[in-house]
C-alpha cells in the first residue's frame, strides 16, 4: 500500500514538472511564432525595402552646367565631351603587361604609371581607374585602333567646362574646380559628393554656381554582393543648369583686353549708363581659366600666387587707387550743392597756403583766374583746395556716396572691395586723430585717405552722364536649358540699343532694371549734372583741355572726360638735386598711376568707361588714349550704327559654339 502512494506520488510530481515544461514551450513557441508573424507580416514592407536595397543601388547622375553667354548668345563658358581612357584591372588579366602596351601608342610616364597602379590596389578589380584625361580625337582613334591588343583598356566619354575666349574673359568668368573638404563638409547638396564635380571658385561661375549647377539625375542599377554592377534598372535625367546670359558685349571684351595688353597692369571698366549692364570688365596681366579646370600644377599655381603683378587680382573691382582729379567733378558738385556760385573765380598762382603749409598746383606757373568750369577742364588744384576749405570734407563725403564712390557697388561678382571716403568720424574712428585742415585739401584733388576701384569710378561717371542711380551688374537673364530660339537675345538687345537712342532717361524707363525701380534719379540738381557734364565736354573737346589731344574727332560721336594722376609717392628735394624731376625717370613702381573717366555721345551718353593704367604716368598721357579707343569701339559696334560690322538681324544664336599734369 505504502509502494502504491508513493507511486502516486512521483506521478503527480512528474505530471506538475510536464505541465510546466510543456508550458514554458508552448510560451516559447508562442513568442517565436508571433516574431515571426511581426517580422514577415508587420513589418514585411520594411524588411522587403531592405532585402532590395541589398541588391539595388541608387546612384547620381552629375547635370550639364548651365553655359554663360554674351548679350548676343556667344557661349564665354560651354560644356565640351571629355575623352578619357580608362583601365579595368580585372580585364587586365597582367595590368603591367596592359601599360606596357598603352606606352607604345600613348607616352605614359613614371609618375603616372605610379599613380596608376596606386589606384588599382586600392580599388576593386572591377572599378574602373582612370588613365589619362582630355584626350584630343588623334589619341582616341589610335588607342581605338589598338583596343584589340589592349585588355581592359576603353575610351569613357564625360564632360568638362571650356572657355574658349581663355584669359579674355577670365576675371569675369572665373573658373571651376574640384571640391575641396571645407566645401564638402558644408555642403547640403550630394551632388558634390560625386568623384571628379566641380564647382565655380571664382567670378560668374561662383556667384551663380547653384543655378549653373542644375539637379541630378538618377540610375538605379543591380549590383550583385560585392558591389559588381549587373544591369541598370531605370534612369532619370537631371535638370540641367540654367544658361546665364550676360550684358557683356563679346567683341568689345576682346578689343580692351586686347587694348590693354601692352600694359603691365591696367583695368577698364565699360558701361551701359541706360541699364548699369556691364559691357566689357578688363584686367590685366589675365591667366587662363581653362587650367584650372584640367588641373593646375602646384608650380603653375605657385607662379600666379607670386606674380608681382597680381594676375589673378581683378583690378577692376578689387585694386583701390586714389582717384586723383577724376574725383573733382564731385567737389564741383558738392561745391554748388552748398551754395558756391560757379561764376565765382578763385586765383591760381600755383601755390595755396594754410597756415604755415604750402600746398601746390600740378602748373607750378599758375593758372591764373579759374571759375568752377575752366578748374575742371583745365584741372587747377588751387581752386579745388580754395573750394574744399568752404565745403567741408564731410560734406564732400556725401556727394560721394549719392555718386557710388567708398562702397560696393552690389555688382554680381565675388571679390569686390569697398574702397574709403574720409570723413572727420572716420579718421578719428579708425586712427584716434582728429581731422586737419590740410587733409581736406589733399582730398579735395583725390589723393589722401581717397580710395577708389575702377569699377566705382565708371559708376560715378554713369550717374553724372544720365542722372540715375546706376547700379552695375553682368547678368541679364537666366534660361532654362533648351531654349534655342536663335533670335531671342538677339532682339532683346536691339530693344535696348533702340531705347537708348533717345534721352537717357526714358531709356532707363525702358529697361527691365528701372522697371523693377532700381535706378531712381539721383537726389541732385539736373542744372549741376548739366555744369559738371559740359565742364567735362570741356575737358576733351576745348583747346587747353587737359584731354583735348585725346578727343575723338568723328561727328556725333564725342566724348566728355576727366584726367586724374594719383601719385604714388612724392618726389624728394634731393631726388629733384639729383635730376629725378619726372615720372619717366622713376623706376616703374615708384610711377604714378594714370586715371581716366568719360562717357560717350557727349549730348546723349549712352557708355560711361574708367580707366586706371598703373603707374603709367599722367591720365592724359596713359590713361586718355586708351578710353578714347574704348568709347570709339564701342560706338562702332553698336549693332544700330549705320557702318557697325554687325547688324541685329545678323546676330548670332544662343546656341552657337598731384604735383603733376592731370
């Protein structure tokens, strides 16, 4: 009986450890099967996207860069077919063998055999690495011909940024170059992540790379586990960059770069007083912006740095100069807006003292009696230093800045420096000093603390010839890709040419700038513009004008002017004992700079231009000539011009490839 409980006993114990095993798999199963429904029930659409990501892959596809054109639709940057041959290692089967092969047809150095076989153990067999870049047609056909002989060689086509008009448009182009790590690091835009993009660094190409740049495109390729593509699935094109279009007269951008080539360093800037487009920016020495986009050499990139005569420096919006007697006609101005009667004489006996300090004319004779009008064409120091005295340089400062001058102008180009007007809270801001008598004078005939760029001075000129506040800018229009109209811009231009025949400031009125309210009138005086404009008419176009050898003699097609020298350093008493009297007889850096501002027709202005020749010496002497044969050039290209060499409806498409002489 005792056996018999005992066994009952183990039995209903085992029975309780079975429940419990049995449950505890049952919960377990349970868990692993509602894991599973989760996984591939729930959650099936996740795992699934996840699976295919395993097998497919997304790539980028890099957009054509938008062009840059001129007014008439030349293209100034373009997208050109980049031949590159490249080597696949894995069918190869000998790499070494393969450029053994390659150097018989193409010349592979050292250098690059060791680049090369760098990048194939770094890369996977199938990888494609690249041997050589811009391969001209010749060199591409022979390694066709020879492609039989050489395995896992092929010719890749892409594309890369041309300019076709090189150093002539390369301080207002820019160039593009490769990514560097701050920029990508920055960026928010994967397109840069792409091996080999580039982006504008530089002038137009900077300041408008987003929009130039376009959106990429999408391929979406099968790859199998070791990331060898197997086949493309789909492809979607991205949206090629917009084409900018340019105010910038091609030809004339060619003829002052050319113009200015037998200078050491010089700019002009030319404008379009009716809409503030610039026609033409030159600056020189120039480089060539194609090398940097194929890839400029650390000893090319070294030599322009240490250039002493700065060529990669756009001297028209970036080198300051004091304006030296270019910046009267703003005296004169402020002159007559605090009352000063224009009529009233001042004598000039070639001298003018303050106190105990003796401050001289450029005419160390004198030029005698001098109202507002003959100091400005014949340019007598004394009766702006009288003026100056009255006006105060504070005053003077105003109409500076109503002009355009000691500011950026808001050009869309990168780089542009601002430049300094004194006034009383500046110096004592910026040097802890208060302002003296003397340095009123000193300013009042453009030399001092007076800093100026080019660009500023031809902006000032506009202002004065057309009574607006002109704003300069390059870029007319952005275009979508693929707007081929082969007339459009043509006729846009030959409506403002046309506005611009009449008075300037209905041409104004009718440009796309005013309409967007951009140049009010200036808040001065048309009976001062007046005096000051034929004052400067004076200047080239009377005899005794300090410009009057440089005139242009063609009827209908004069300039007004004004000369300035800006010295760079005073010539001492014992440098004067010892026969250094003139310019010329300085070594070159120790030369004045030439200035010189006009604006053309005299009676209906219709292109202001500056012009700065370093150290060239006197304004009438360096400067004058070369504004003369701008302003002519430019009137002879006038598409509306009876003899102009080229006509609107012959234009072609878009889609073609101070102690001295004024």
């Amino acid at each position: 009986m005792a056996l018999l409980n005992e066994d009952h006993s183990r039995f209903k114990t085992f029975s309780r450890r079975a429940a419990l095993l049995g449950g505890g798999k049952a919960l377990l199963f349970g868990a692993l099967a509602a894991r599973l429904y989760y996984l591939q029930v729930v959650e099936s659409d996740k795992y699934a996207t996840l699976a295919e990501d395993n097998r497919i892959s997304l790539r980028l596809l890099p957009p054509p860069r938008g062009r840059i054109l001129d007014r008439f639709g030349i293209p100034l940057a373009a997208n050109e077919q980049n031949y590159k041959v490249v080597l696949v290692a894995e069918q190869a089967n000998d790499v070494e063998r393969t450029l053994d092969r390659l150097g018989q047809v193409i010349e592979l150095s050292a250098d690059e055999r060791a680049r090369i076989m760098t990048e194939v153990r770094k890369k996977r067999a199938f990888v494609p690495v690249t041997v050589r870049e811009y391969l001209d047609w010749q060199t591409v056909s022979r390694i066709e011909v020879n492609a039989p002989d050489l395995p896992g060689i092929s010719i890749d086509v892409g594309q890369t940024r041309a300019y076709p008009f090189g150093k002539e448009m390369a301080h207002v182009l820019g160039y593009v170059a490769a990514v560097s790590e701050a920029e990508l690091k920055a960026a928010e835009d994967p397109l840069l992540e792409l091996p080999g993009f580039k982006i504008g660094k530089n002038g137009l190409e900077k300041e408008y790379d987003e929009k130039l740049r376009g959106t990429a495109g999408t391929t979406t390729v099968e790859v199998n586990a070791v990331g060898r593509t197997i086949r493309e699935l789909k492809r979607e094109e991205g949206t090629p960059g917009q084409d900018l279009v340019l105010s910038v007269d091609n030809q004339l951008q060619a003829y002052v770069q050319q113009r200015l080539a037998g200078e050491k360093s010089a700019s002009v800037v030319l404008l379009d007083i009716a809409t503030g487009g610039v026609l033409a920016l030159g600056s020189v020495p120039s480089y060539d912006p194609n090398a940097f986009n194929l890839g400029i050499s650390s000893s090319h990139w070294r030599q322009l740095l240490n250039d002493p005569l700065h060529p990669l420096t756009n001297k028209a919006t970036a080198g300051l100069y004091n304006p030296g007697s270019t910046y009267k006609m703003v005296v004169a101005l402020a002159a007559l807006e605090a009352g000063i009667d224009p009529a009233e004489e001042v004598y000039c006996p070639g001298h003018y003292d303050l106190g105990n300090a003796r401050f001289h004319c450029w005419k160390r004779w004198g030029h005698g009696k001098m109202d507002m009008h003959a100091a400005i064409k014949e340019s007598c120091d004394v009766y702006f230093y009288d003026v100056s005295r009255r006006v105060g340089v504070d005053n003077i400062a105003a109409m500076s800045n109503k002009l355009g001058l000691g500011a950026r102008t808001g050009l869309d180009l990168p780089g542009e420096r601002g430049g300094t007007i004194p006034t009383k809270a500046w110096k004592r801001a910026q040097i802890g000093e208060p302002w003296q008598g003397g340095e009123t004078l000193v300013t009042s005939i453009g030399q001092g603390f007076v800093l100026t760029s080019p660009l500023q001075l031809a902006v000032m000129t506009a202002r004065i010839a057309g009574g607006h506040a002109v704003t300069p800018h390059f870029a007319r229009d952005l275009q979508p890709r693929g707007d081929d109209d082969p007339t459009a811009q043509a006729v846009d231009a030959a409506q403002a040419m046309a506005a611009r025949q009449g008075d300037p400031a209905e041409a104004a009125a009718a440009t796309p700038a005013a309409r967007a309210g951009l140049f009010p009138k200036l808040d001065i005086p048309e009976a001062d513009l007046a005096l000051i404009r034929d004052a400067m008419d004076a200047v080239v176009n009377e005899r005794g004008g300090t410009a009057y050898s440089k005139r242009i003699t063609r009827e209908g097609w004069a300039m007004a002017g004004k000369t300035g020298t800006s010295q760079v350093r005073r010539i001492t008493m014992a440098e004067r004992r010892q026969g250094v009297v003139e310019n010329e007889d300085l070594p070159w850096r120790r030369r004045d700079h030439g200035l010189y501002v006009a604006f053309a027709p005299v009676h209906a202005p219709r292109y202001a231009c500056a012009v700065v020749v370093e150290h060239g010496g006197g304004g009438s002497s360096a400067a004058a000539p070369i504004g003369r044969d701008v302003l002519t050039e430019a009137q002879r290209l006038d598409p509306l011009a009876n003899d102009s060499p080229r006509q609107i409806a012959d234009a072609p498409s878009r889609t073609q490839g101070t102690g001295r002489m004024p």
